[in-house]
C-alpha cells in the first residue's frame, strides 16, 4: 500500500513538471487492442487490451493485459535450443495472462517514450520432446526419447521500459512496447525430465543443472510484457 501511494504522488509530481501546452493529448483517455507474439513465427497474437490516459503530451499512465495462450515455438524456442540435446521435434508453451500498470514519459512530439511501473507474469509452461535416438547425457549412453516441462511460476516485479506511438489523427494510431523487470533477475523455473530409458540419478542431476543455466541465461524469461497494436483516444 505505501509503495502505491508512493508511485501515484510521483505520477502527480512528475505531471507537474512535465506539464505542456494544451494540445491533443490533454486529458485524453485511450483504449486499444494489442498482441505480443508474431503469427508467421509463433503460430498466436497472444491478444490484449490497453487502457491508459494521457494528462498532457508528455505524460500519461498505462494499464495492460494480455491474455493467457498457447504457441507452437518448436525450434524458435531460445529455451529448447539451448538445452543443447539433437533430435528437437516440438516444444509448445502456455504464456499466462501479463499485466503492466505504469507511467509513460515522452520528451519529444516525434521521439519514442520511456515506461516505468510493475509487471506482472502468470505462470508460462513449455513442454519440449526430443526424439528417440542415441544421445549422451552426463556420463552415461541412452537410446531415447525425452520430454521436457519447465514452469516459471507467477511473479511480480518493477519494471522500466521504451515504446512508441504513432498518431494518424486525433484518434487513432499505433503502439508498440516493452517492459522487463531487470531488476529481480531471471527466475528459476520447476523442471521435470521424462524418458523412455531410465536417466542414472547423477545423469538427470546433470541434465536438471545444463536446463536451469540455459534458463537463467536467458533474459527473455524475465518477467515482462511486449504489445503491438492499434489505439484510440477520446475524452
């Protein structure tokens, strides 16, 4: 409750600072529809609503959520890649329902904005198959198939971002951005390891360890929220 009261006085200060001429923008609501994924390349738009207000040219506060969906990533998953094992026939994930509620601050009429706030990530869950087939994993020798779930449990974080807007008219445009919490770190996701033979436990600890690093080593799996789409803007 204090961090909130907090964040609502800088949005007012910074309101009064950054306060400009009366224009378009002045006390104008916005709405829009978003997604976050590419079609061609994940098979999902991972659709959203946007909701915001803008108090000046300058300043305005954003609130959006996208909700969950499921994506066919297959070999454009950073993670499945990275695991490092061959013979990847398919990896399908369930993105949770992303949420960000934060300031926009933009310096210039023309020029891109800055975004700081919270975000929000409901629980993703990617399942990855490897085919059968001989493959060495730790010290021993498996002829195999093996199936992959890791789970990045929900989390909420501060988060700092960019994006822009561009206006046809009054009313309509098009919105783009991104928000990540870089603060909080990667987070560690639940991993279970399914195969057709048997691992030797030292040989599953091994593959548990190379899936967590790979992970980790990743910062899109920060918590985080991309958006395309259209807006439109009333009073």
């Amino acid at each position: 409750m204090e961090r909130m009261k907090f964040f609502l006085i800088a949005i007012l200060f910074v309101n009064m600072i950054f306060a400009g001429n009366g224009d378009e923008y002045d006390n104008k609501f916005q709405l829009g529809f978003t997604f976050g994924e590419i079609p061609i390349l994940a098979g999902s738009f991972k659709p959203g609503l946007t909701m915001g207000y803008h108090f000046n040219k300058n300043l305005s506060i954003e609130f959006t959520i996208q909700l969950k969906d499921y994506l066919n990533r297959n070999e454009e998953s950073f993670n499945a890649v990275n695991i490092g094992l061959e013979g990847l026939k398919s990896s399908k994930e369930t993105t949770g329902e992303r949420i960000f509620f934060g300031v926009r601050y933009r310096p210039a009429d023309w020029s891109p904005y800055v975004s700081f706030g919270f975000v929000f990530n409901n629980d993703d869950v990617e399942t990855i198959h490897f085919d059968k087939r001989q493959r060495i994993v730790g010290s021993g020798n498996y002829d195999s198939a093996v199936e992959i779930i890791q789970t990045r449990s929900s989390g909420i974080g501060p988060a700092i971002g960019f994006g822009y807007q561009y206006d046809f008219n009054e009313n309509i445009g098009i919105n783009t951005n991104f928000n990540m919490d870089f603060f909080s770190g990667t987070p560690s996701p639940k991993v279970k390891i399914s195969s057709s033979e048997e691992l030797k436990k030292e040989d599953k600890l091994y593959l548990e360890n190379k899936i967590l690093k790979s992970y980790k080593d990743n910062f899109h799996n920060n918590y985080h929220i991309f958006n395309l789409g259209v807006t439109y803007k009333f009073n």
